[in-house]
C-alpha cells in the first residue's frame, strides 16, 4: 500500500497533467477576447454578399518592379504580388488581430498554445487544380526558415511544423506565444511543385503559381502588371470570401513621378487615387472631369491606428549615436510653418509609435506603467518619469529662434561649436555633414525648409535622391545616415515589435535607426509574455512607446487621421465600412454608373 502522502502527491501531479494537456479546438481565434464572428457567419458585415462580378479597375504604383517574389532578399516586387497565395487563416478587416478558417477548416490546441494542429479543407486548391495539403505548409515553413529572411528564423526558432496526415498539420512551439501562432496560421501557403525548383531568397523573373482569388495575366517590367480572377476559385463562396474580390481584372501601371500619376489619374488612365499630398488635394482635384463629376472625391475621417511619418537616424553612425545630437535636428523641423504653408494645416504632428490608439502614452505613467518602468531606471531617458513627451512646437512664423537657440546649446553639450558659420567637433575638428536619403518621385517639401533650418545651425544636409530599387537596396544594407520611415500602423503590442526595435533584429530594415537596447528588449519581451492579456499589454504598450519617444530615434514629422481619395464613378461599394482598412476588394463595377461615362472611361 503507498503512503498516504506519495498517493496525494500522485494524484496532484495527475490533476496537473490533466489540466496541462486540456485540448480546446476551433475554427477562429483574435489575439484579444473572442472573434467577434461565431461558426456560423456567412459572410463578413463589411461586404455586399451579392455583389456583382465583371469589370476591371486600373491602379497607380510609384516606382518599377523587377520581381514577382515578395520575399527576395533583392530586387523591387510587383504590386499585389504578396497576395498571390492563400494562407490558412484570413483576417477581418473589422477586428483586431481576429483570423477566420481558408485553406483550414479548424484547429485544435493545447490550453497553452504550446501545440496546434489545424484541418485542412479538402477542397483547397493551387491555381492549376492540384491539392493543398500538410506537406505543402510543411514545405513552406522550413522554405522560410532555410531561405527567408532572417527575421523570420529568429522568430520561429525552435518551432516544428509536421504534416502528420494529408490535411492534417501540427506546429509545435519553442514557447507559448498567441502572436506567433496567429503569425504562423496567417503564413501564405507556397506550393511544394513549384518553389521546390526555386530560390526563396531570389528574384522570380516568371509569376509563380499561386492559389488565391487572382492571378498574374499580364505583365511588362517596370510598366504595369495585370491580375485576373480566377473563375474557378475554390474558395470563392467561403465565409471570408463572399462578397470580396469582385472585379475581372486589376491592373497596375507603374509612375516614377506621382506629379505624372496625378496627371495621368484626372485625364482618366486609371479609376483610384489616395491622395497623400493636402496641397495636390487642395489645389489639383478641381476642374476638368472633377467639374463634370465624373471623378467622385472623399474625404474621412479614419479613427484605426495610423501610419506616422518620421526622419529616421541610423544611430550606428558615431554623428547620431548622442542623444543630445538627435534632440537638436528634431527642434530644426518647424512642423507648425511646413504644415501651414505647405500642408494647408491637413496634418497631425506624429508623437506616438501607437498612434490613434489606447496605447500611445499621453498623461504622466500610471502606477501600472511604473511598475514596468521602474527596474529600468537609469537605463532609459530620466524624463520617462517626470515629463509628456511631445514633439517640440514652433511659433509658426518659419523663424523660430528660441527652438534653434536650444539646439544650439544641445548641440554644444554634445561637443559641437560653430566656427566660421560651421558646426564642426571640438575634438576632432570635423564638420557637421549628413546625407539625407530620398526615393525618388515621392513627396518632400519638407526637405528645404529643413535643409534651410539646419543650415543656420551650421550644418550641411546633402540630399540624395535615388529610384525606388536603389532606395531599398540601402535600406537593407543601412547605407545612409538619415532616411524618411513609414511606421506602419500598430494596433495593439505585437510580437513584431522585436522586428521594429529588438537587438537580435539589427539587421531587419523595419529597424530604421539601427537601435540596440536591452531596455528595450526587455519591455518587449514582456509583451510578448504577456499576448492576450489586455490589461498588461496596455500599461506595457504605454510604457514602451514613452521609452521609444524619449529615446529620440527619429524625428517625428506627421500623420493625418483622414482618408483623402477619388475615383470614377463606375463603382458602388457597401454600406459599411470595415474599421481597420479601405478594403477596396469589397468594391465592384457598377454598369448603370459607368453609362453616364464618356465611352472611353467606362
């Protein structure tokens, strides 16, 4: 007979086990709460179910292409080309972080996340009718980890992916993390036939095959690329699908000046236009086809996260790595005089990574940020605990000398004087002079009246404008010292925060100044222990985005909560519009609307 002590312990570690290996299973899942459709939704409220199909709609893209491989490790893809394949999951465009079954039907997982096998549909198919199967997201994953990018390897190090049936496949976790299995269930599946022959890491110089609701038709390089609707799409009449991806074809014609694409856009050579420029909104959507109302304008306000702009330092050159250095070039950009004489005041001063969100910091830390904030004292910027960063203001005039005056003084804390009406280091003797890298035919008025600005500081900015390829061969190969950054809209902490600021990602080009951090790394490792947790994540979000902001890591230039677009008036669209983007895949051609057209532009 055992002990009485031993059989309690046994039985306690049974009831531990039990508990560990609980399996749950589903067939959606959202990064916080619950998915707002249950298992019997139809179709998702932002779409017209009986939407017609036919017709095309022709885009702009700024820039060439060279490739039709999104994750080459050079080279320029095409427009849309990331959306060739299916993944097993799909997110709503309504919700946060939510994912609805595609090539899967369902997933069941352990209570920890630790394990997860998911269901393929035995309908699933590529675009040449051959099956989706377990082998093929087998296949996919360890193509990423062997030629993607390295980003991608760090992330899912330690992770298994086994196709233990034909539509059966397991993924097994180095550690529980929500955001990593939702990353891993939202994965394009790539076909094993066609990308066993093939490179990752190379340029695809041929459309490859594919499996999602539109293929490449046509195409010439650098000019325009054409996708067609796959008529027999398997998954047309899914949930996810119906009443998306409307149009016959959707083509893109390639620009190197968006002067010319605006042009080009009201004499009718394509149907939609996001206008990112308030002057060209202000001034240039009048008259002509706008006057005759064949071209419709919209402006609305967008309450999602936002994408920001910014003028990012690459902290790895010695002449931005002071902190006191990059403060003084962020008091140079007059804001308040660029969006007033050049912006006609439609923007919003950036200052926040979490922008239009609960998560930007805005009062002083509350007791649950400093909790976070507290072990880091002396490690990150003192004014995380005492100031509400905001970028500075300028009194609008375009000479505001009491913000150059304190540029000037940080400037000389940092050990910069002015000789002969040059800046140059007090030690070394040696100039002040920076490159500011630009893509070419984008948007940059700002660019003078900073250069200006500096200027008067004593130092040189040489600008370098270069195409849209070489733009982003320097960016992966950090060759500049200064570039502009779009940071893309985030929505709530996410496990991609290491890519965007963690030192194990110094060489992912979504880090833009080159930051290594173990303050940093720490609160983002937080947030990554902490995904799901709503709570937590919101003091941790707050609290990361104070320690970002004050570290000074870009300059932060401008972001506008409104959605300034036209176009034709040959489409409807629905009633409701999704939260969370444009999803101009709802749309469709409407015949009635484009008979009142000229011939020409039906």
């Amino acid at each position: 007979m055992l002990p009485r002590v031993f059989t309690v312990l046994l039985l306690s570690m049974m009831v531990f086990f039990v508990r560990a290996e609980t399996i749950n299973e589903s067939y959606a899942f959202a990064i916080l709460g619950e998915p707002k459709y249950d298992a019997s939704f139809s179709h998702y409220d932002y779409v017209n179910p009986a939407a017609p199909k036919g017709g095309s709609i022709r885009l702009a893209a700024l820039g060439t292409y060279d490739n039709f491989n999104r994750w080459a490790s050079r080279g320029n893809p095409a427009a849309r080309s990331g959306q060739i394949y299916d993944a097993l999951f799909s997110p709503s465009s309504d919700e946060l972080g939510s994912y609805y079954p595609l090539i899967a039907e369902s997933a069941r997982y352990a209570s920890d996340l630790s394990w997860v096998e998911v269901t393929i549909n035995p309908h699933a198919r590529f675009h040449d009718g051959s099956p989706i199967t377990a082998a093929d997201v087998e296949f996919t994953f360890n193509k990423l980890m062997t030629e993607g990018v390295p980003q991608f390897r760090l992330i899912y190090k330690g992770t298994n992916v086994k196709a233990i049936a034909r539509h059966t496949v397991r993924f097994e976790f180095s550690k529980p993390d929500k955001d990593q299995v939702l990353g891993m269930l939202g994965l394009p599946i790539l076909p094993m036939s066609f990308w066993k022959d093939h490179r990752l890491d190379q340029p695809l110089m041929k459309p490859p095959l594919g499996s999602g609701p539109y293929k490449i038709s046509a195409y010439r390089f650098g000019q325009y690329v054409t996708y067609s609707r796959v008529k027999d799409y398997w998954a047309a009449n899914l949930p996810v699908n119906r009443g998306l991806n409307n149009f016959d074809t959707i083509r893109y014609d390639y620009y190197l000046d968006d002067k010319v694409a605006l042009q080009a856009f009201a004499a009718g050579a394509y149907d939609f236009r996001m206008e990112g420029s308030p002057k060209n909104w202000a001034t240039q959507y009048q008259g002509g086809n706008f006057s005759k109302k064949y071209i419709v304008k919209e402006d609305e306000e967008n309450k999602a996260a936002q994408d920001t702009r910014w003028l990012a330092f690459n902290v790895q050159r010695p002449i931005f790595q002071d902190r006191r250095v990059r403060q003084a070039l962020t008091l140079a950009f007059d804001f308040e005089w660029m969006n007033k004489a050049l912006f006609y005041g439609a923007y919003q001063r950036t200052n926040s990574y979490f922008q239009n969100t609960d998560y930007a910091a805005r009062g002083y830390p509350d007791s649950a940020e400093l909790a976070w904030l507290a072990p880091l004292k002396g490690k990150i910027p003192d004014e995380v605990f005492s100031e509400i960063y905001q970028p500075p203001r300028s009194d609008g005039s375009g000479n505001d000398r009491a913000n150059l005056l304190k540029a000037t003084a940080l400037l000389k804390e940092a050990g910069w004087e002015v000789q002969n009406q040059q800046l140059v280091n007090s030690k070394t003797g040696k100039p002040f002079t920076f490159e500011l890298l630009l893509p070419s035919g984008g948007n940059n008025q700002f660019v003078l009246p900073f250069q200006h600005n500096l200027q008067r500081l004593g130092i040189k900015m040489e600008v370098r404008e270069v195409d849209n390829s070489q733009f982003l061969s320097r960016l992966r190969s950090r060759d500049y010292d200064m570039l502009p950054k779009v940071y893309q809209a985030q929505s709530y902490p996410g496990a991609n925060l290491m890519i965007f600021w963690g030192s194990q990602y110094l060489d992912s080009s979504y880090n833009a100044p080159g930051i290594q951090d173990p303050a940093i790394d720490s609160l983002i490792e937080q947030i990554i222990a902490h995904q799901g947790q709503a709570e937590p994540l919101l003091s941790l979000g707050r609290a990361l985005d104070r320690v970002l902001t004050w570290n000074q890591l870009m300059i932060p230039m401008w972001y506008s909560n409104h959605d300034r677009y036209a176009y034709w008036d040959k489409f409807s669209m629905p009633v409701n519009r999704p939260a969370y983007s444009m999803e101009l895949d709802s749309w469709w051609y409407d015949v009635n609307k484009a008979d009142r057209l000229p011939a020409d532009q039906r």
